[in-house]
C-alpha cells in the first residue's frame, strides 16, 4: 500500500513542477520579446501612422513635430486611419484626395520664421511666394524645392528622417502637363539603407510627410554620411522618369539640439562631387630592369547607378599615355550588377621611354550597354603632373621601383 502512495505523491509533484517550469519559461520568452531590439533596420511613418505591426517600448511617433500636430491627430478619428490604409492599392497609393495633397499641414503652420531659426539656407516669405508663382521661362529651368528634417533620437539610438513634401516639380507627362513623383532615399557611402515614398498621382506639389527611422546608425557617425534623395515621376509603360536629386552631407550638421528642418533645391541627376563617383583599388609596380610596368585592377566599391532600373555592369578600360599620347589600351572583364566589383586582373605595359617621367596612365570605369554607349561612371589619372593620391601613389612607384604598390583612389567625373 505505501508504495503506490510514494509514486502518486512523486508524480503530484512532478506534474506541478512541470507546469511551473512551463510557466516560467512562457513568462521569460515574452518579457525578452517586449525587450527585445526591433528586427527591421528602419521603421516607416506614413504621415504620422507607424504603417509595420511591431510594437516598440515606449513607442514615440517621431512624425509628430509639435504639440499642436499632436493635437490634430489626436482629434482624428482612428478608424478613419486603419480605413486609409485599407484602402490603399498596390501600388501603396491612396485614394484621390486633392485637398490633402497640396501642401504639408507641418510646411502650412509653421512660419517662415521657424524655419529660419535651425538651418542657413533657410528660405525667407519672399521666395516662398516665387516658387509659386515662376513664370514659365523659369520653371524649365529649375526643378523644384525638398523640404525634409532631420533628428537624432538618442533614447532609441535612431537616426530619423522625414520627407514632407516638393515644391515646383516640373510636368514629366506633356499630354497632361503634370507628374506622378516619389522620392527614393540612400545613405552613402555603403549604401545599406535604401528606402522610398508613395507615389502620388497628377501632382506638381506633392506632400508625402513620410517618416523613416534608421537603427544602430551611432550618432558619432553622423558626421560621415551623406544623404541623396533621387525625386523621380513614375512612368506605368517605360522607365521612371528622373527628375532631379538633392545630396545632403551630414558634416557640421549639428542635431544634438533636436529636430532640424531644411529645405534644398533639385538639380539635375549627375551633377555631383567627385566623392559621389565611388573607388577603385588599384596597385602599380616599375621594373626598371626590363622597363615594363605591371598594373593590377583589384576592386571597385560605392559605384552609382548607371540607371534608374537598376544596378551597374562595371569593367574598367586602362589607357597608357606617353607624352600625352595614348601608346596602349587593356580593359578588364565586365561585372554584372554590382556597385561593389572585385576584378584582380594583371596588365604588364612596355615602357618606351628610360624611366616614368613622360608616362601616366588613366582607368576610366565604365557601365557596359548592349542597346546603346557604354557610359563612363568615373574616371582616374596617375602620373607625375596628377593631383591629390594619383601624384602620391606616381611618386612612391617611381622611389621604390620592383615593389608591388596598392592604393584606394575616389574616381572622378568621367
């Protein structure tokens, strides 16, 4: 009799202990969910609607810019925004409502004085009225105004951007005179955080007030970015039509003090810097014995894009001049759809001439197109009379003659 008495009591308690084991680890596996960092690089706002499920602690909308925005939206019935967003097609567009489409409700309450108190280039109530009211001389010259800002939250770790909307977009459509603009956004140089707008329709005007919120970007960092908005006009029966780009270095931009609003004019695609062209990797030895000079085309990385639709197919063609004389020409294989293209392809040149005194030598990378030119992405010079780490790397060859030399150079426009 004691013996199925001892085993009822062990398994009494061992069926308790069970249901409390399962109990604990239910508890420890949703209190690490609720801690846990977001899984997604970056959350979008869609005018002040965190459009994503996921729930953050101690969630803040970083769309709201002031306490009378956050009043406007909270008078705003909820279900009318889950109907919105029901509501969209698949294109991510909403349903025609003109009246919201014309300005941002930020842009219309704050006054251009606001504006002028946080940024230099600060536009004054005289030029808000112009882009208005172009004449039509002018608006075929110019392509519109962005207006963004920039934050930094440091409880969250988060670096935040919100597009509110263009001004003065020119018609891309010439049957009915008007645009269907977005806006594509990258964080150079690497290029990881690639987002973009909604497109809306028939507007020269649009107010997109779309926020995007970008984690684990350290706010000593800052410093070294760069952002490119790409505002283009979506075509539905050919490539996107491009209307401008707007780049933004984060340098001396100071965002410890809170929200920065800004303002910059569009200008046409390709007029860059240098440092926008990407880098090539490159490495040179002189043989003084056998007067032959061995080049090696290691790595390309940060190459734009040649087009809207996609990716680059980049090769590099090498030119050896001598006393400006173009003597020999070797070009690397092609590298399909990559900003980032690694060739290590060795090319030996004779040299004509005792020495590298009259010799330079030019790689110019270039984007391969079967159906028309191959466009040139950058372009670089190493040579005796070259500038900045072209002469620099020129220079060590020639001192140091039988070693094999490698340097990252920025390309130049082609």
């Amino acid at each position: 009799d004691e013996i199925p008495t001892v085993v009822g009591i062990f398994s009494a308690f061992g069926l308790v202990f069970s249901v409390s084991l399962f109990a604990w680890i239910c508890c420890q596996r949703k209190s690490s969910k609720s801690n846990k960092t977001p899984p997604y690089k970056f959350v979008h706002v869609l005018k002040g609607v965190d459009i994503y499920p996921e729930n953050l602690n101690s969630k803040k909308k970083f769309g709201a810019d002031d306490k009378s925005e956050a009043k406007n939206k909270s008078a705003m019935p909820k279900n009318s925004l889950h109907l919105d967003l029901e509501k969209r097609d698949l294109n991510g567009n909403f349903p025609k409502t003109t009246t919201k489409m014309q300005g941002s409700p930020d842009l219309e309450n704050s006054s251009p004085k606001h504006f002028a108190e946080r940024k230099k280039d600060s536009v004054s109530p005289d030029s808000l009225k112009s882009i208005t009211s172009l004449s039509s001389e002018d608006k075929q010259d110019k392509l519109g105004t962005l207006f963004f800002s920039l934050e930094y939250n440091f409880e969250k770790k988060a670096f935040v951007v919100n597009i509110k909307e263009a001004r003065g977009l020119p018609a891309m459509d010439e049957q009915s005179m008007t645009s269907d603009p977005y806006i594509k956004m990258t964080i150079l140089p690497e290029k990881k955080h690639k987002v973009k707008t909604r497109v809306l329709r028939k507007t020269l005007d649009p107010a997109f007030d779309e926020t995007f919120t970008f984690y684990g970007i350290p706010y000593s960092q800052i410093q070294d970015l760069t952002l490119h908005f790409m505002v283009l006009s979506f075509d539905r029966f050919s490539r996107d039509d491009v209307i401008g780009e707007v780049l933004i270095p984060l340098a001396g931009i100071e965002l410890s003090e809170g929200r920065l609003l800004m303002d910059r004019e569009i200008i046409k695609r390709n007029v860059r810097k240098s440092s926008g062209r990407g880098e090539l990797l490159v490495s040179l030895c002189y043989q003084s014995t056998t007067n032959t000079l061995t080049v090696v085309v290691l790595k390309a990385r940060h190459l734009p894009k040649s087009d809207v639709s996609g990716l680059s197919d980049p090769y590099v063609k090498v030119n050896l001049y001598h006393a400006k004389k173009r003597i020999s020409k070797k070009k690397t294989h092609v590298k399909k759809c990559t900003p980032n293209a690694v060739f290590n392809e060795l090319f030996v040149f004779d040299i004509p001439c005792e020495g590298l005194d009259d010799i330079s030598i030019e790689f110019l990378v270039l984007d391969s197109d079967r159906g028309s030119r191959n466009e040139v992405i950058g372009r670089l010079t190493l040579g005796s009379s070259a500038e900045g780490t072209g002469g620099e790397h020129w220079k060590e060859i020639c001192e140091y003659p039988r070693r094999q030399i490698a340097k990252w150079h920025m390309l130049c426009d082609g």
